[in-house]
C-alpha cells in the first residue's frame, strides 16, 4: 500500500495520529516556554497556547482515531447483516421449496464473529 | 403492520452531528487561541485571568464535543449489534416485513411442529424446510415443548 492510498483509505487514523502529535509538541513547546521564565503573567500565554492547546489537538486526535474504530465496526455490521439477510432468504427459500444454497459455514462464522464485537462493546 | 424504517447511514452518526462536532471543535480551537491572544497582549497576571478562563471554557467545548461524539457512535453500534443479534435490523425492516408471525409487541413469535420436542425461532436453521406453525410461548410449554437449546428463542 503506498503512501496515498494509506491517505485515502485511512484519513481519519492519519489525521488522528498528525494531531495528536502536534498536540504533544504544543505541550512540549509550553512546557519549555513555561519553564523558562519567572514570571506567572510570561508563563500564562504558553500555558494557554502550549496546555490548552495542546491538550485540545490530542483530544480531536484521540476522537479522530478512536471514531475510525467505530466506523469499522460499522462496516463489519454492514456486512454481518448482509450476510444474515441472505441466510434468512436462503431458509425462506427453502420452505417454499426454491433451491436456495443456505451459507451454513458462513453462518457460524458470522455468529462467532458477532459474539467477538459484542465483547468488544461491552 | 410492516414498517418500512429510513435506509441505515453510512457511518455511526448522521450529517447534523458531524457538522455538530466539527462546528464545537473549531469554535472550542479558534477560543483557546483568542484567550491565548488576548492573554499574550497583556503585561499583569490579574488582567490575564479572564483569558484563562475562556481558555478553559474552549478547552471544555471541545472536550464535551468529542466525548459526546464517541458516546452517540458507540450507542449506535451497540444498538446496531442488539438489531442483528435479534434478527430485526432496521435494514431487514419489521420482522412481520420479513414473513414472520409476531405478537401484539411485536416479538418474534417461536415456531414447532406437531410432533417437536422443542420451540425455535422462525430463522432456526433447525426449522428449515419442516411445515412449523407460530405460537406463543405459553402454548408451546404447554404443549409440553422446551425451547431450542440453539437459536435460544
């Protein structure tokens, strides 16, 4: 996977990741500013620009990453429902005497797989 | 009664609570760096106060943003897991729009034979192609059946 594709595919990571790092060194950089001088009225600005600042960009970062999670799970729902609906149409098939190839593998793997993000969940 | 939901969204969260979340963030940002602004141009330490304070106000914005965020995702796909683990994802709409009996709450009503020993769901794969008949619960343990020790009805 080159370096684009990793964009595209995963902005959200990336981005989470670019913030939280800049968030870091904003805290890093107050910290130093902050420890430089005496003065609390010289120290408050780094503290707004460099603290707060800092902290907010890790906190959009941690979001970004932890929201890309979230929509994964999503989709791995997305496909877990498709498959169920056609195991379920599979079945309805089956009563009403149409041949239908009813995915029973698939099924336990589906099954085992839903126990898996249930845990995850909780 | 067939109820026919709206299409499920893409993602966890609609277009109002991203822009809702994105809107808190930028408004939170853009006040850290005004209280950082208006805190740099000022030479005494009682004057800087105020700023300190819409500083922490941003700062809280935009924690109580993304906390909230993460917190309606999170609610979505754990109510999404519950709708695929009964087997009535919005997607599939209502069970009775997918040919199962239900009861007046709209719960799944279990199926059997006559001669079963054992109640299932409708979706049972141990169901699948025997002519079952939907009935309550009551009647099912009444007539001396148990339930599926598989699909858990």
């Amino acid at each position: 996977m080159t370096f684009s594709q990793l964009l595209r595919a995963q902005w959200d990571r990336v981005l989470g990741v670019v913030m939280s790092i800049a968030g870091v060194g904003a805290l890093v950089i107050g910290w130093l500013g902050a420890s430089r001088s005496g003065f609390p009225a010289e120290q408050i600005p780094y503290i707004l620009s460099g603290g707060l600042l800092g902290l907010c960009l890790v906190a959009i970062g941690t979001t970004l990453w932890l929201s890309a999670d979230l929509r994964d799970e999503w989709r791995k729902l997305d496909d877990l429902d498709e498959r169920l609906e056609e195991n379920t149409a599979a079945l309805k098939g089956r009563e009403t005497g149409e041949t239908a190839d009813l995915r029973t593998s698939s099924l336990e793997g589906d099954l085992a797989h839903l126990a898996q993000v249930q845990q995850v969940a909780r | 009664m067939i109820v026919v939901l709206d299409p499920l969204p893409a993602e966890p969260w609609g277009r109002q609570q991203v822009v809702g979340v994105a809107c808190a963030d930028v408004i939170g940002v853009l006040t850290v760096l005004a209280s950082w602004y208006g805190a740099s141009g000022s030479g005494r330490s009682s004057a800087q106060t105020n700023w300190i304070t819409l500083g922490v106000a941003g700062a809280v914005l935009v924690a109580a943003a993304n906390g909230l965020w993460l917190l309606a995702g999170r609610r979505a796909v754990v109510r999404r897991i519950g709708g695929v683990v009964d087997g009535t994802a919005p997607r599939l709409g209502s069970t009775e729009a997918r040919g199962f009996a239900v009861d007046a709450g709209e719960r799944l009503l279990p199926v059997a034979t006559d001669s079963m020993r054992w109640y299932h769901r409708p979706d049972c794969p141990l169901t699948a192609g025997k002519r079952v008949t939907p009935s309550t619960v009551e009647s099912h343990t009444g007539a001396g059946r148990a339930a599926c020790g598989v699909c858990a009805p």
